[in-house]
C-alpha cells in the first residue's frame, strides 16, 4: 500500500456550525433508569427527573419532558451522569444539579454542581474537587443535594468516596466540607472489586430539611442526612448544621435509600435496603419517625421483604397518605403500596387471589412508548424495576411519578387506590430518550435501524412516532449492517456472553422480521458484524472468538490473518471484498473473507475505528484512526490522508450534491476541536454541525450514519441520549 499525499493544493478551510436543526428520533419510552424525580414544593408545576447516563430533564404541562443537559459535547460528556437535583422552593426559577458520571479511573474528571436561575435553559457551574458518581451503585438513593427551603442561599451536598458533607452559602457558587459531620459513610457493594465502580464508599445518600417550623430568611434548625452506613444511617442537626448526632434509637442493619418528610406531620419516613441499589435489594424495611416524640416505628407493609423498600411518595395534601415502592421485586412484578393511615394499614396496587392468579388495582396503558410490554398476565415486570424515584405532585394528589429502570410511569387518579375503582397507570416518558446507542444503519430505500444496549433496538419507520415493537432475541445489539447490492437484508449482534442463546441475527425484509443464524456458537458474542454485497457472506469481529465468516449459513470459521477486535466493513457493491483494520494497520479480503492480506499501514496510525465503503463505487473505502480520516479508491492498495481531521472516529457517507455524490458526515478533531463535521467536498473543507446546544457526549461513543436518499439528512447515536437526526 502507498501513502498518498492529499489531491490538490487546496488550503483547508474550517467553519462553525451551518444552521443544523437536531431531533431526537423519538421511541417515547425513556429507554433507561431514571434514577430521581423532584417536584418544587412552592410553584404548582415545576418538576424534574434526573437520569443515570441521559441527563437531566423538565416536566412539561402535558406530561412531557425537555432536556435540559444536552450542551454536554466529549469534554463535558460526563454532564450526563446527575446524581442529584434539587428545586427551590422559594424561587421556582432556580435548580441545581450535581454532575459526573464515575468515582473510579472511567471518568478522569472531577463532578461540579450546575446552577440555574431559569428553570435549566442555561448553566453556571461550580467545579467540585472530586468525582461525582451519577451512574455509580446507590444512584438511585436521594437526594444527596438539598436547598434550604427558609434561607435558599444555603445548600448542601453529600458526597461520595470518603468526601463527606458539603455546603454552599452563597447559592451554589462556591463549596466547602462540613467537617463536624461526623460520618463520611462506609458501604462499598464489592471490596474486591479492582476497578473502583463496586468498590469505591458510597458516601452520603441523601439530605432533608425539617420544613415544619418556618423562618423565612433564617437557616433551617433541623436537618436529617442519611448515610451509606448500616450500623449508624440517620444523623440529624438541630443548630441548622453546626453540630450532628446520630438519631436516637433508629433501625440499623440497612440502608437508608430515601428520607421524606411529612410536615404536617412532623415526621419522617425512611426507606430501607439491605443493598444499595439500583439492581439488588434482597431485605429492607420501611420506618416513621415522630421528630416530636423522637420514637420510630417499622410501617414495612409487605410481610417477606425478599425486594428491599426504594422509592416513596408522601402526599403534601393529605397528611398521612403515602407510596412506597419494591426496590426491585423480580418476581413477579414490582409492588406497589398506598396508605392513607401513616402506615397503619396498606392496600397493595395488585394481590394474589389463588396463585399464581393476581388481581390487579390499576389499569395500564403504553400508548406513549408500545414497544414497552404492559401484559399483566406474564412475568414482563409490567410495574418496573429499580424503583427508587416515586413521587407525588405536591399540589395533585392524584398526579403520580415513578421511574425504573426502563422508562417513567405515572397518572393523574392516584386517589382511586383503595376505593374499589382502578388506579391508571400510563407510561409518561414522552421527550425522555436515554438509550444507549451502538449502531446505526440506514439502508437505501429503507428505514433506519438502530442497535442499542438494554433494549435490543427498533426499526424506525418513523422518526416522530414512537416503534410498534423492539428488536427481538438480544436484549442488547451491539452492531447491525445491510448488503449493498440488496439493503433489505441485515445482519446484527447481540451480547450476551452467557452461551445460552445465538448472539448473531439475519433479516432478509429489512429489519421486519428476524431469524438467528445458527451458522454460530452460542458461546460467541459481542463486537461488530458485516454483511457482504451480495447478502450470503457474514464477517463477524467479535468480543470473544475473534474474526470469523460465514457463508450461505455455513458454519462460522476462524479467520487467522485478522487480529482479534478489528474494525470490519463489506464493499458495498462487489460481493466477494471485505475490509479489515487493527493498529493501524489495513487488511482486504477479495475471496470472500476466506483470507485477508495487509495492505500496510495507514501513516503513523496506531489504531483503525471505523471503516465505511462508498455505497455505489467499488473498491472507493474510508477509514478514520487515531491520526485522521484515509481515503482509497482501489481497494486500498494506496490511501491518501485527508487534510483536517487528526483524529477520527465514527463516520458516515450520506446523499450530497458533488460529483462524488456523497458528503461526509462523522466525528472527528479538526484544528484541536473535537465535534461533529460535515464535508461536501470530499474532504477538503469541514463545517462543525454540532452546537453549543447540541455536544452529543463523548465523541469516541458515538455511531454515525446518514440518508443515501435525502440530502443532508443525519444520525447520531450517543451513550445515554438515543438517536439525533440533523437536518440543515
């Protein structure tokens, strides 16, 4: 292989941003774990849900939601990861929100709380010396960050990994420790484990104000913080912070997920679990404490707590009235219960009859998102899982909010419950788009398809309009390809690394329907596969087995001369081509993947990312590294670098108007500035079409394809926001 110079003496010109209009494409269901819901206690229709890895959303009047995060681009991608939000009761206007994603080495940057003062339009920040743990263990406990609702300058933080309490006079813009609290917390879900993630201190878990006694424009006296400790994990302050004891005579042996107050009340109820959550939780207990008396008292409503106790909802309007949820009840469903007595008596939202036959209390209704099951009469945890957020609207007692680990449920006829009519339950996620996006591919002619983790994936017949139905075999796709010569044949991957299922699919009707290609062990999984021209010829890079073929359904077979992990592509037009990359350096096959041969290295190239095949022209392929963008119109015997890009990753060719037919669409560094880029002109200048609004997360995360139909038309697949479509 020769490396070519660029064509031309064409200097590079660089361009900010051509007017792009960005979408989501909707799937209507979340997707995701919403891991805390808020609403302002002092402005009837302020609400907010915070997200594990998709940022943080506003409530609208008509049960939607806006995102609020998504300026976050690669170098504030961990903006994502909220791990607390709190709305100010004395100005509604106000919110603030603690972000990160990870304590341990998967982030290298410390956490910072964000502030608004216009209900989340635009930002300031304050920048914490230490990470924040937005999709850590315990993330759905809270809420760790806390305005006082009489003196609202003043605010508080609970911090993970050993940090302790923190607190802010001055409205958020500066931190510091609250050294006389006395108890940086304790529980790590795994000392073994060697990465950080299960075994970093999970710190505080949440912080509530006493706001039965009223001083506005005075610090609030009394104060509870719960903490991740077993043995001591309610503290309380009744000098408006300036000393702290552990409460009396409170339960220990769990911990503490949430801490509500009822102030009319003038008590707190407690939720409690012997695991941290949000995916474990195998005993717990739920508790009332009489903040006058000082006594506690175990309200746990179910009789074999084998779920642990996560969210719970206290009604405002009606003291004495509220919701508690399972953390995580695997089986059948989830369970929800209601009291109207402060935890006296409880009436469940669905009960045994003769088992294994249930009555139900609630109707349910997935019009918003279809593809969510909502069949009552099979084990699909029609309720959720990984309850922790649970709330009720503080001026409705009726309107509900719950969020799992898959989407948000809610209602508007709570107070049903336990009257002999059914409580409506409808999935409320609409503007909420948290998936995890793998890959993406749109063939001609067809609709776009989409690859994503938890979910498996859809096919997107529409962009506006939520799918009728998943993907199905894989709970997650990690690739998906078409054949060139006849798109609608597709060819995905799941990953499942249990060998107890195939982890490779076909479909021949573009997506519609899908069959698992038994060419394959079920021990091989993961990675990425393509499919050749002709639509006969799978090459599969996988996450266990290395590079493999398949042709006309014949057993998969080792391929020797790729090394394992490589980035693969199929020429789109000549049936008997793949490509290959790894380390910088670039392999052909021209029999069919039988055998590949390098072709030499792609400059000083340390590693290959992407490869893409001209959809039309034989032999025409691209291949973004670590050192740029190469472009080969001969089957890669020789490669010119493209001028620009010094660094690459996922791309896309897509419709354009030049002689070459296509404009370039991906991911790339162009003059020290990592965004998205388009190019008409086959490389020689590069717009920037992400925004200040519009970062997309981190760069190396996301999959990129675009229309070989419509001009301009692109998608973008990030790690926690869904798919965007961008159109000029």
């Amino acid at each position: 292989m020769h490396l070519l110079s660029v064509a031309g003496t064409a200097a590079l010109t660089f361009s900010l941003g051509d007017a792009y209009t960005w979408k989501n494409v909707v799937t209507g269901g979340g997707g995701g774990f919403t891991s805390g819901i808020v609403f302002n206690t002092g402005t009837k229709g302020v609400a907010y849900a915070r997200t594990d890895i998709g940022g943080l959303y506003k409530l609208n009047s008509d049960d939607s939601w806006t995102p609020l995060t998504d300026f976050a681009n690669s170098t504030t991608w961990n903006n994502w990861g909220i791990d607390a939000v709190a709305t100010d009761k004395l100005n509604a206007n106000n919110v603030y929100a603690a972000v990160g994603e990870y304590t341990n080495s998967w982030d290298p940057n410390n956490g910072a709380i964000l502030r608004s003062s216009n209900q989340g339009t635009t930002w300031s920040r304050a920048n914490l010396p230490f990470k924040v743990g937005g999709n850590m263990p315990g993330r759905g406990m809270g809420e760790r960050l806390a305005i006082d609702p009489n003196l609202n300058s003043i605010l508080y933080f609970g911090a993970r990994s050993g940090h302790g309490l923190w607190k802010s006079t001055d409205s958020g813009v500066t931190w510091s420790n609250v050294t006389k609290f006395p108890n940086v917390g304790n529980f790590v879900a795994d000392p073994t484990d060697t990465s950080g993630y299960n075994s970093d201190n999970q710190g505080i878990a949440w912080v509530t104000f006493d706001t039965n006694v009223t001083s506005s424009g005075k610090a609030t006296s009394t104060i509870f913080v719960g903490v991740a400790d077993k043995a001591n994990p309610v503290y309380v302050s009744t000098d408006s912070g300036s000393s702290w004891s552990r409460v009396a005579n409170q339960p220990s042996g769990f911990l503490p997920h949430k801490g509500k107050l009822s102030p009319k009340e003038h008590a707190l109820y407690v939720t409690y679990s012997d695991g941290s959550g949000p995916y474990d939780g195998t005993n717990g207990s739920l508790w009332r404490y009489d903040i006058t008396a000082k006594t506690w008292k175990d309200i746990s409503p179910g009789s074999d707590p084998y779920y642990g106790y996560g969210g719970l909802a206290v009604d405002i309007q009606k003291p004495g009235t509220l919701v508690v949820a399972t953390l995580n009840s695997w089986y059948p469903d989830a369970i929800l219960w209601r009291s109207t007595d402060s935890g006296a008596s409880w009436t469940a939202i669905w009960e045994y009859t003769s088992y294994p036959d249930r009555n139900f209390l609630y109707s349910i209704s997935n019009t918003n998102a279809p593809w969510i099951s909502i069949d009552q009469s099979v084990n699909t945890k029609t309720l959720g899982w990984m309850i922790e957020s649970l709330e009720i609207d503080p001026f409705d007692s009726n309107h509900w909010l719950y969020g799992t680990g898959l989407t948000v449920y809610g209602g508007h006829d709570l107070t049903n419950w336990g009257t002999g009519k059914n409580v409506t339950i409808s999935v409320l996620a609409k503007g909420i788009e948290e998936t995890s996006v793998q890959a993406l591919t749109i063939p001609p002619g067809k609709s776009l398809v989409s690859a994503m983790g938890d979910i498996g994936g859809f096919v997107h017949t529409s962009l506006t309009t939520p799918p009728k139905a998943e993907l199905p075999s894989f709970t997650t796709s990690t690739s998906v390809d078409y054949a060139g010569n006849n798109p609608a044949s597709l060819v995905r991957t799941g990953n499942d690394a249990s060998a107890s299922a195939i982890q490779i699919a076909l479909s021949n009707d573009a997506g519609a329907t899908w069959n698992l290609d038994y060419a394959a062990q079920a021990s091989t999984y993961g990675g990425s596969a393509v499919i050749n021209a002709a639509g006969d010829t799978i090459l599969w890079s996988s996450s266990n087995a290395g590079v493999l073929v398949s042709s006309n359904q014949a057993s998969f077979s080792a391929i020797s001369s790729v090394p394992s992990g490589a980035a693969v592509a199929s020429d789109k037009k000549n049936a008997t081509v793949f490509y290959a990359g790894s380390g910088g350096t670039f392999y052909v096959s021209k029999d069919t993947g039988k055998t590949f041969a390098s072709v030499g290295k792609l400059g000083t190239s340390n590693g290959v990312n992407k490869i893409v095949a001209n959809p039309s022209v034989a032999g025409d392929v691209w291949a973004s590294t670590d050192q740029g963008l190469f472009h080969s119109t001969n089957y890669g015997a020789s490669f010119a670098k493209i001028a620009g890009p010094t660094q690459g990753w996922a791309f896309a060719l897509g419709k354009g108007t030049n002689t070459y037919k296509y404009n370039l669409f991906g991911f790339f560094v162009v003059n020290g500035v990592t965004a998205l880029f388009e190019s008409q002109d086959v490389g020689v200048t590069w717009t920037q079409i992400s925004d200040a609004n519009h970062g997309f997360g981190s760069a190396s995360s996301n999959p990129v394809t675009a229309s070989l139909d419509t001009v301009g038309l692109v998608f973008v697949g990030t790690n926690g926001r869904g798919v965007f479509y961008g159109t000029p």
